[in-house]
C-alpha cells in the first residue's frame, strides 16, 4: 500500500508538471525507478550517419498508469571531444530528457548514471541537442518524455560529430602567436588549447579581430594532455575576458594547463582566434 501511494503521487506531480522543464519530468521518473537500467528496449548504435531513433511506450505505476516514450543510443568507442548531435523537424526536445550512462562494457548490461556534469557539456534547443564527451569509452543516453507520450515520436535522429576538438590542440610556446583552431560540434563551437609550461610570471593571452570572446566559456584544467582531461577544474573562472576581443590567464602555479573553450551563442567557426604566453 505504502508503495502505491508513492507511485499514485508520483503520477500528481508529473501531471501536474505538464508543459514543465525536462528536469522535472527526468527527477520524477528516477525517482520512480525509471531508467535505462529497467530495459534497453528500442535501441540504436550512433554513427557519424544520421539515424532515426525508435522509441517505445511504456508505463509507470501499478495502479493508476502514467504513460512515456522512451529509447536508448549507445556510442561506443567514444574519444574525448566527440558529440552526440540529436535532432527533430517536429518534435521539442526540451520536452525530453537525455540521462547519460558509463559503463567499463556494453551500458545496456551495468549502466551507471553519469552524474559529473564535467564529463559532458550539453546544449538544448525546441530542435537540437548536444552532448559533448569529455571521457573516453562507452556511453548510453536514454532519451525520455511523459509528454505527450501517448504518440510515438518518428523524427528524432542522432548522429555521431566526426570531428574531434582535443585532436587539433594547439600547444602554445612562449613568444610566438599562434592561431586556434575551432570547430563545429552541433549548435557549439569549441577549441582546446595546450598551454605547455607557463609560469606565474607569464599570462596567456587570447585575441581575436573580430569575434566576441565574451561569448565564450572558458574552462582550465590542471593537466598535461589536451586529450586527457582529469575533470579537475583549475580556477574555472580565473581569466574572463577582461574586454571583447581579449581573454587573459595567468596561473597561481606553474605548470601545464589546458584550456577548453566554447561558444552556444553563434555557432558559426571562427577563424580569427589567436593565441600567445607572455
């Protein structure tokens, strides 16, 4: 009994929170015990291809039934700065949430919800949806939704970006400017750059012409691989741009340092980013 009433209220509040935030719809449904661990049902393997994604009904509750459409894309053999790009013609994403899972094998077998919000970088929009991968290895994301959810959605697809960022690193060298190379990842553009042994007397600079470097989120990692980041932030916020066209790191610490750069605001490439250690 002391169940069914948690699953009866569970179902007030979900259809209370018609026409809410995906988040809500996500808490409640875990909450439920609703998750990709429950069923890999309709399933689909993610290629740089363009795929449409099969989604099934299913049923929370015992007593009363609360419908939602669910599905599972796993991305195997993922390397750092890879993308998960989903999109619809008319279908509102934000209407959905994207739970993502790790596992050591297949995520379907032993998936383990991903709670580091460091491992991936995500952008929603009504149409678009990325998940940037900051590790390395297999993933599951468990598209879901309780709107709506009497109808089958058949314009959801994903695809795998082939592009990846980390492996165009420009290692930046005291004195010498050097351009940055960007590239588009769904409706993100995004660079890491290798700062390779600077000092505390030395700043980082970032310079651009045209581009507006206010519009970009800068992370720094206290690490020696572009293309092995230990999620450690270093000073996450140390060196905001200071004007327009000018973002400055100086480090507390001396050391080897990568900088991880992005943009949701305009996704087109820039190609006037510079970069130099003084």
């Amino acid at each position: 009994m002391k169940r069914v009433l948690i699953l009866t209220t569970l179902l007030f509040l979900i259809s209370c929170k018609q026409g809410g935030s995906s988040n809500t719809t996500t808490d409640l449904l875990t909450l439920a015990g609703i998750s990709a661990a429950t069923s890999c049902a309709g399933s689909v393997t993610a290629t740089t291809t363009t795929q449409t994604i099969p989604f099934v009904i299913k049923n929370i509750g015992f007593v009363i039934t609360k419908p939602y459409v669910s599905s599972n894309v796993f991305f195997k053999s993922i390397t750092i700065g890879q993308a998960a790009v989903f999109t619809s013609q008319t279908s509102n994403l934000r209407n959905y949430s994207f739970g993502l899972y790790t596992s050591s094998a297949d995520p379907c077998a032993s998936p383990q919800r991903e709670n580091n919000i460091i491992q991936a970088i995500e952008t929603v929009g009504q149409k678009l949806f990325t998940y940037m991968f900051f590790d390395s290895g297999n993933f599951l994301v468990n598209p879901m939704s309780a709107q709506s959810s009497t109808l089958i959605p058949s314009d959801i697809s994903v695809s795998l970006s082939p592009t990846v960022p980390c492996q165009s690193a420009v290692t930046t060298a005291s004195g010498t400017s050097q351009p940055v190379t960007m590239v588009a990842v769904g409706q993100m553009t995004a660079g890491y750059i290798l700062v390779n042994g600077i000092t505390t007397s030395q700043t980082l600079k970032i310079t651009s012409t045209s581009t507006i470097l206010q519009n970009y989120q800068f992370y720094v990692y206290d690490n020696n691989n572009a293309c092995n980041i230990t999620y450690k932030q270093f000073d996450a916020n140390e060196g905001a741009s200071s004007t327009n066209y000018l973002m400055q790191f100086q480090p507390n610490v001396s050391g080897t340092y990568v900088i991880f750069l992005y943009s949701t605001v305009n996704p087109t490439v820039p190609t006037d980013l510079m970069v130099q250690i003084q």
